[in-house]
C-alpha cells in the first residue's frame, strides 16, 4: 500500500490554515516541524489533568505528573532502542551539546583534541570553542567535499592518539548528506576516541537504533522532531554519563547536600538540576510515540519522490544551483539551493508571497558558506506531511523570482 499522505497531513491542523489567503505550504521543518494532534493532546491532557511538579510531591497530582514525565522519558528510550534511564531530558539540542562539551569537557587536558568538521551547525562549534578557551584542548576540522558530504578521507590524518572525541552531524542542516556512522565509529575505536552525533536533522525522519550505530552520545532536538519547544535529548553511553560531573546545579540533581558539599544522583538524574520542562517533555514522548508508529519505509519513500521532483524541477529554472548531493543516496530530505544573482532572502521572500515557507540564510553554518564563498543558500526541508503540491508551490515561486529578480 502507497503512503498515505493525505492521511498524515490530517494529523496536523496548522496544514489547512489560510494565512492572508494563501495556503500554508511549509518547507521550514528543518527550522521546527510542525505538530500532530497526538502531540498536542497528550500536552493538554497533562495541563488539564496531571499538572504538578515531578519527583517531589506525595499527592496525586504529582504523581501522576511524575508518572507522565517518566512515560516520555521511555517513549524517547524506545525511538532510540536505549534503557530508559540513559535518556536525560535537555533544554534543547544545543543544550545537550554544551552538557557533554562541559561534563565530558572537563574531564579532558591540555593538548586534548576534539575533531569536528566544517559543516557543523554552530551549535556543534561553539560549545567546543568554548572548551578550548577554558580547558586549552585543540579543535581539528574535517574537510567538506564540493557535494556537500563531510571528507572521511581525511579521518586517518586527522585522528590522533590525543583525539578524545569526534562530534558530528548525523544529517546535514545544510545540504542532507547523512554521515557513514561505521566509517567514522571505527576510525575514532583505532584511536580510542568516543564518537558524539548531533541528530537534530535526523531524529525527524524516523526511529534510530542507536546501538548497532556504536556511538557513545547522541544529541536531538524536540521541536525538529514534532514536538513542542525548550526540550530535548541527550542520550549517553552510562559509564560515560556516570563519570562526568554534574553541568548544572540545583534541585533533583543530588544525593545529599549539606553546607559543607553535596554528592550527586546518578544520571540522567544528575544532569537534569531544577524543575524540568514536564509538559514538553510530555509532548516530546508523544511524537516519538507518533514517529514510532509511521510507515518510515512509505514516508522516506514519499520524502525521496518529493527531493526528486524539487531538483528535478529546479534543474529546469535558469540560474539554479543545487548545493549538496545530487542524487537520492545517503541523504535526508534537506535540499540547498542558490539562484544566481539573487540573495537566498528575496528568494524566500518571493516564497511566502506564494504561501511557501522556507530558510534562507548561513543555517547556523557560517563556516560552510565561508568554505564554499557562499552569502547564504535558500534551503527547503522536507516532511513526511509534505506532499507535491508543496513542491509545485516552490517551483512556480523560484520560477517567478528568476524572471522577476534578475
Ligand atoms: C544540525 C543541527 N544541530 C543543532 C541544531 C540546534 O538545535 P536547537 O536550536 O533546537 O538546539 C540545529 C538547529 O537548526 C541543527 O540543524
């Protein structure tokens, strides 16, 4: 049976709104993704009928409360084939980066190095930028290739026996090029080094297994994955999250404190110090229990059709220029594309007044475009609620800018 997308888009009320008397064709999902009903049930159902805060109060509603917050933390378990209790609730994806570059940074020393690449959003630089200003650690980058993929040719000379860590992008927020994980897993073992994935762009495009993928942390973020906002995961290999310090300090995040010095829960309480965002997590166990129950065969799929009839189509409009792979392998559904002469925004411009939302602009990865001599790029992200008409939409707007802009 062919995916039904008509199906799914029926899950997610924002798809039929009229805005100014355009319909909403939205290509921004690797911004924020839209919500299904399921999501946003499940976060009235606790504002209407459980709120309390969690793993502190003895009546009812705090139990229920906790109960619910514990439900999701296994919902998130389970889209990442993990135990439960290595999943640790985050303020969002950055978040959960700037913890392993603070916890696990701090275990590192001098003349430590951590190896990223030049396509990595700033939120998987910065933190690391950061530690080396604190802890004197190095930073090595792994070269682009000109078709947008991170140059695993260049790991044997860029890993050393130094090298503690490799944190990547699992999905490029740029140009789609999913990493080859093995490859990268077993040149950083030759070193001894642990391997950290940012999944921001991934996690959105169906249930992981994070254990046959060998990594040691991985990082996503709710709002990409469908659902609400100010949360997200980290999960961490145990012994790893055991060993590193706390990143925050607070409430729930203790064995015992006394004047003199405080002792630390084991994590993932450890890591989740003051009151955590509970409805969003809440909402955030939901649509990995909605991810979890998708035809992902049917919806990557339906997603691959639409790049196809995207590039397809552009390839057509004079003047386009597609940044990142050009064919269907190895890549999610996060396509870049410049139009000569004219600047990403007024292209995105020209899109919304045909009701199509894109980004325009460096995507968080300015050092890419400095890479590539690029202002920016016009990028479109799918999902599996995207359907041709979407596409359609986008191909008549950039057709009109490149007659009207140029
Ligand atoms: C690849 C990648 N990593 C990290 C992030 C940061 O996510 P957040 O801002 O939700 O923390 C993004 C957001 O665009 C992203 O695309």
């Amino acid at each position: 049976m062919s995916f039904d997308v008509a199906a799914v888009r029926g899950q997610f009320p924002i798809l039929s709104e009229i805005i100014d008397g355009l319909p909403v064709h939205y290509l921004d999902n690797g911004a924020s993704a839209q919500t299904p009903l399921a999501v946003i049930d499940a976060v009235r159902h606790y504002e209407t009928t459980g709120r309390a805060n969690v793993l502190r109060g003895v009546h009812r509603l705090a139990e229920r409360a906790t109960e619910s917050y514990e439900n999701a933390r296994a919902q998130v378990a389970t889209f990442l084939g993990v135990p439960t209790m290595e999943i640790v609730f985050t303020g969002g994806c950055t978040a959960a980066i700037n913890l392993v570059a603070y916890s696990y940074g701090s275990l590192l020393k001098p003349g430590d190095r951590i190896l990223l690449s030049e396509i990595e959003h700033h939120s998987n630089i910065v933190p690391w930028q950061l530690l080396r200003s604190r802890a004197g650690i190095e930073l090595d980058m792994l070269p682009v290739t000109t078709d947008g993929r991170i140059d695993l040719e260049a790991l044997p000379r860029l890993l050393t026996p130094r090298t503690k860590l490799v944190s990547l992008a699992h999905v490029s927020n740029v140009t789609g090029a999913l990493l080859d994980v093995r490859a990268v897993v077993e040149a950083a073992k030759s070193v001894g080094a642990r391997v950290m994935l940012d999944g921001a762009q991934r996690a959105p495009h169906g249930p992981l297994d994070l254990p046959s993928l060998g990594v040691d942390f991985y990082a996503f973020a709710g709002h990409k994955a469908y659902g609400p906002n100010g949360i997200g995961v980290l999960w961490g290999r145990p012994e790893l999250l055991d060993a590193m310090p706390p990143f925050m300090g607070g409430g729930s995040m203790i064995g015992r404190v006394t004047l003199a010095e405080t002792t630390w829960a084991p994590s993932p309480r450890r890591f989740e110090a003051g009151t955590p965002a509970i409805g969003p997590a809440i909402g955030l166990g939901a649509a990995c229990a909605w991810m979890q129950a998708l035809d992902w065969t049917g919806a990557h799929d339906h997603e691959m059709a639409l790049v196809q009839r995207l590039m397809d189509g552009l390839q057509k409009i004079d003047g386009t220029q597609i940044f990142g792979p050009a064919s269907l392998q190895n890549r999610y559904p996060v396509v870049s594309f410049m139009l000569d002469g004219v600047h990403p925004h007024d292209v995105a411009q020209t899109l919304d007044s045909f009701g199509v939302a894109v980004r325009a602009g460096h995507h968080c990865a300015q050092p890419l475009m400095d890479r590539f001599d690029l202002d920016g790029t016009t990028r479109v992200s799918m999902a599996p609620y995207n359907d041709n008409s979407d596409i359609d939409a986008l191909l008549a707007g950039v057709a009109h800018a490149a007659k009207t802009l140029r």
